[in-house]
C-alpha cells in the first residue's frame, strides 16, 4: 500500500469516525491527489479551525478558485458547519477531510 493510499484510507477513517459519514472513496481520493505533494506535509495536510487566516485560504483557495463559488456569507457559513462537523476539539482536522466535506456541502462532485 503507497503512502497515499494509507493516507486516504486514515481520512476514510476520519469521515466514518468523526463525521459520521459515509465516504465515497472515489471522491476522496480525487480531491486527495487534488491537494498534490501538501498532504504529506505535517502543516499543510491540516486546517486549523481557529486561525482566521487560514480559514480565509480555504475560501479563497479552494471554495473560490478551484470550486468556483461565488463569495458570500455563505461560504464562511459553510466552512464553520464543516469545521463543527468535524468537531471543534479535534486537533488534526486533516485538509483533505475538510475539503471533501466542502464539495459534497456545494454538491460540487463535477468539479473532480
């Protein structure tokens, strides 16, 4: 198994554990090869849900420009549901997770 297989797999966990959700694996793993060489970096592979600045990349970088959403309330509205979802508490909220939480909120699966 390749190390980005044991990644999608640990996300797959994470979506099952602490989201309750079933994940569409094919989905995953598109938008974990869509995150490139950041998910093998301990910072980048992570969101932190309390840093404003990183919350206004994930916006900007991913909402915006890659799922081409138009910028409103909404999508900081959405970014904190998927934030909740995970759970406040949690420490390692990985990007991938995040991200895949965010394209089924938009129903965005025809972006990957």
């Amino acid at each position: 198994m390749s190390k980005r297989d044991e990644l999608i797999a640990k996300y797959a966990a994470d979506l099952k554990d602490k989201c309750a959700m079933n994940p569409d694996m094919d989905l995953l793993t598109k938008v974990t090869v869509g995150l490139g060489p950041s998910i093998y970096n301990a910072d980048s592979s992570t969101v932190s849900g309390s840093d404003d600045k990183e919350l206004a990349t994930v916006k900007n970088n991913f909402l915006i420009k890659k799922l081409g959403l138009n910028d409103g309330a909404d999508l900081e509205s959405a970014i904190a549901s998927v934030i909740d979802t995970y759970g406040q508490s949690n420490r390692n909220k990985y990007r991938a997770v995040v991200y895949y939480m965010l394209v089924k909120h938009f129903s965005k699966e025809s972006v990957y």
